[in-house]
C-alpha cells in the first residue's frame, strides 16, 4: 500500500532533549517536505526537500533540522526543544515538486 | 507572498444538504490541492487540481486559475464530512501556503 508513515504518532517530552521525528514514504517520490499546524496559524511548512542531500528551508525553520540521505526518507530533528515547538506535525511527499502531496498521519508533539 | 482565502470560515449543515467551499488566492500557482482534516487530525487528500474540475462520489472541485479560485462543493453531505477543509496552494519556490481551513460540521 502506497503511504506516507510518521513515527511516534505521539510525544510527550521536556525541554531541551534532543527528539527525532521519523518519516517515510514507499512511492519513490523525489519531493518531502514537513508541515506544522498551529490553530489560528493553519498548517505552515517547515523543511522541504526536492532530492536526496537537497533541502531548504520553508517558512517556519527556526529550531529544526531535517536530512535526505535516501529517497525514502526525511526525519525532523528538534536538537533542544522548547515549548513553542508544540504541534501537530505533518510529513508529506509528491513525485516531484509541483505534484499531488501525500501527507503522513501527523505527529503530535507536546514539549514541558 | 501570495494570500490564501477560504471561505466561509465556518459551517454548519444538516444532514444531506449540498454546500459550496470557496478558496481565492491571490497570485498565479503552480498547483492547489483540497485536504480534509478529520476530527481525528488526520489529513486526507481530496484532489489535487491546478485548474478545471474533478469529481469523486459526492464531492467535486473546480479551479479558474486565470480567475484565482477554486471551489469544493459536496452533495448529499454526512456526518463523516465533518471536519476542515484545507485548500493549498503551491507557489514558485516549492513553498506550499494553506488557506485557514473552513470548518464544517454536519449535523444528524
């Protein structure tokens, strides 16, 4: 089954203790990217990637890091946590970059 | 940056009604996507249409991209389409923008 899988679905963690969120797609799709969704603030891009070792920065990056080193996939770093980084935390893939997005089940973080 | 506008903000339908979701936006796009966000916050793909229209079961879309808008009608509506409905739209620069979403609520 073609899907996008983010793990853990859920977090609950303190400040400052290194986290990483894990996402995979199995459609060999060259474009991932992640997504918060804050309310009042609706879902807002974080990292993308167009490519293995090719990522940049979206519209909210500060206190993140991601990686590309295969086609699959794309974790989220969060080196320090801090309570402003609670969300819900969405991993997408499409084929390339101007294509349908699939997006992952969501990964609700909660930072103490 | 460009602007993405849905509306209404909020609606609340009985059951089998028929209701029209707009989203405007302001520049040209490369492509725009609706997502329904269910109650469980999982996202769902419902099309991905930089113009013309779709249909699929009950819900169909339209985009006039020369127009800048799109809109999503669903027909017959249950109680399982509650939730929000996001429109997406994707810019030169690879950044995907949302619109804040119109909550939907389906009443038995």
């Amino acid at each position: 089954e073609a899907q996008v899988t983010q793990n853990p679905r859920y977090l609950i963690t303190v400040t400052g203790k290194k986290l990483t969120v894990t996402c995979s797609q199995n459609m060999n799709h060259e474009y991932m990217s992640w997504y918060r969704q804050d309310p009042g603030l609706g879902l807002r891009q974080i990292y993308y990637s167009m490519n293995v070792e090719v990522t940049d920065k979206g519209d909210v990056p500060e206190g993140y890091k991601v990686s590309r080193k295969e086609k699959r996939n794309f974790p989220l770093i969060l080196e320090s946590p801090s309570p402003n980084q609670t969300s819900l935390y969405f991993c997408a893939s499409s084929l390339y970059e101007a294509d349908e997005q699939y997006f992952g089940p969501g990964t609700r973080l909660t930072v103490t | 940056g460009i602007q993405v506008e849905q509306s209404p903000p909020d609606l609340i339908l009985q059951e089998g009604a028929n209701s029209t979701l707009r989203c405007n936006f302001s520049d040209s796009v490369n492509n725009l996507q609706w997502f329904h966000q269910n109650p469980w916050g999982q996202l769902i793909n419902l099309f991905y249409i930089p113009s013309g229209t779709k249909q699929n079961g009950r819900l169909s879309a339209t985009t006039v991209a020369t127009e800048r808008y799109s809109l999503l009608y669903i027909s017959s509506s249950q109680t399982t389409d509650s939730g929000v409905y996001f429109c997406a739209v994707e810019v030169n620069n690879n950044d995907m923008r949302f619109g804040a979403g119109t909550r939907l609520t389906v009443k038995p």
